[in-house]
C-alpha cells in the first residue's frame, strides 16, 4: 500500500469510530496527502526510508512543527520552532505525523479524563476510561488510526493506558530516546514511549528513535555531604553511564547493609508462626464471614 493510500484509510477511520476527544490537533486531510505524495515519490527514486507509510500520532506535550504544543492546557500552548528529537527521527525515516493527542493536563494524571479538550473514552468499552496520560496516543493506536504513536511516561503514564486498551506500551530505558522538546512532568524520570499494536511495531519505532551509546544522556545528579560531617564519615560513590543507563558504583557500607539483610532474613525464619483462625467461612461471599476463636499454633 502506498503512503497516500495508507493516509487516505486512516482519514476513513478517523470518521468511521467518530472519537473527536483523542486529538488535539488533527491535521487537515489535504496537507498530509500531500506529504504523502511527496514521500512515495521519494521512495520511487530510491530513497531509503524504513518508515515509509507509516503514520503516527504525538502526544500533545511533545514538539510537532507547525502543530502547538499545549500540554493539555490552552493557556500554555506554544507553537515549536522545531520537531522534537524523537518527532524528528521519525519523520527522517519517512514517517508521517497525523496530528497531536489528548491527555491529561501536563502529564499528571493516569485515568485519560484530565483534559479541557474532553475525556477519552476507552478504545474498546466507551464507557470505561482509557487510561493516561497518554490516553489519546494509545486509543489511535487501538483503534487501528495509526501505526504507532509516541507518549511519556514518568509513573505509569504509557504503560498504564496501553494495558488499558491492549496495546504494547514500550518504555525505553532512560536517557535512551531524547526528552528535548517535551513539557518535563519530572525530568529527571520523564520517558519518551512507543505505543504499536506489536511488539515488532513498537521495536521499529524504537530502533529510529534511540540515541546513540552515550549520546542525550541527562547529567547524573551531584550530591553535597550532609554539614557538619567528618571527611572519614562521608559516604562516598561514584557514578558513569553505560548503554543502559545509568550505573552507580556500590558505597563502601553496601557490604555492611547486606550482611545486615542476610541475618533479619535468617532471624525471620526462625520466628513463630503467627496464630490463626482454627475455622473456615464455608459460604464466602454469599454469607457473612464468621471467624472462630483464635489459636496459637
């Protein structure tokens, strides 16, 4: 299927589940097939772009040129200069934006209802909530609008709302995709994710998005001694970042505070058991349960 079709199909759905509240700003049907047209046209001159005919949705606190950025808020849109990095990545590889999603305000909420814009409503039971706060991303996901969407998640706000509507909901290990371009929930936490209706989907966004080893890793935070302290009384530890993150050198009284763990783990062993109820509720739930008297073991 071409690009162009593929746009055309998914402009079809958007008008047959008629789910107005997944979108912030959906962009207008004539300047996406002409985006698409373009990139069929690149591919027919031998241009490599792997995501060719893939469309997907953004989440509405992350940068998509030419769309504003709102967080979920109208009185704090703004409109970007530029792609975010992880937008941008995606459109180099021939990827194509449908348009920014709803969520909930800032990113901190993780039922999907949080929004002037209106409440999603699940993919599959309307009735039900779909889960934030990248509620709008997952739901165009499910719902088979786009390919693939990208969200954040800082405590749950991508994996929640995928196991909601399920979907794979892929949180990449942090420093992994960059977060430049994105309203910060918490930065040192925030997480750039791949909402697909695969695994092997999601594996492809994610192969385009990922940064380099080492390459738009946030500085490791430096942390002073308490005051006061002796020099011989400071804990000290030392930090570098791997492929996989961050890894943070064990201090000196690690050894200690395992040795510490082994034995309450010993001690918890050997403790007594704790009583119990010597009789059993027979009727559960239909009957109120009565408990016996208790007894030591």
């Amino acid at each position: 299927m071409s690009t162009l079709s593929r746009v055309r199909a998914a402009y079809a759905r958007v008008a047959a589940v008629d789910r107005p509240e997944i979108w912030i700003d959906l962009r207008s049907r004539a300047d996406v097939e002409a985006e698409a047209a373009v990139t069929d046209e690149r591919v027919a001159a031998g241009q490599r772009l792997p995501l060719a005919g893939r469309l997907f949705a953004v989440k509405g606190n992350i940068d998509v040129h030419g769309l504003a950025t709102t967080a979920g808020c109208p009185a704090y849109a703004y409109l970007p200069e530029a792609d975010a990095p992880a937008v941008a990545r995606l459109r180099a590889a021939g990827a194509i934006v449908l348009g920014t999603t709803n969520l909930d305000q800032f990113a901190t909420g993780l039922v999907g209802t949080r929004s002037p814009y209106g409440a999603v409503r699940g993919a599959y039971d309307p009735a039900r909530i779909s889960g934030g706060s990248s509620a709008g991303s997952a739901v165009a996901v499910a719902l088979g609008i786009v390919d693939f969407a990208l969200g954040t998640d800082t405590a749950g706000s991508g994996r929640v709302p995928a196991a909601f509507n399920g979907i794979v909901g892929l949180k990449p290990t942090r420093g992994l995709v960059p977060t430049t371009g994105t309203v910060p929930a918490c930065a040192s936490l925030d997480c750039v994710t791949v909402f697909a209706r695969t695994l092997p989907e999601a594996e492809q966004a994610l192969a385009h998005l990922a940064s380099p080893p080492g390459r738009d890793l946030p500085p490791l935070p430096q942390r002073a001694p308490a005051r006061g302290a002796s020099r011989s009384r400071r804990c000290r530890s030392s930090a570098s970042w791997t492929r996989a993150g961050a890894r943070r050198t064990r201090p000196r009284w690690s050894t200690s505070w395992r040795r510490a763990s082994r034995s309450a783990r010993s001690i918890s062993a050997r403790s007594p058991r704790p009583r119990r109820c010597s009789t059993r509720v027979r009727s559960w739930p239909s009957a109120t349960p009565r408990w016996g008297a208790l007894s030591t073991s």
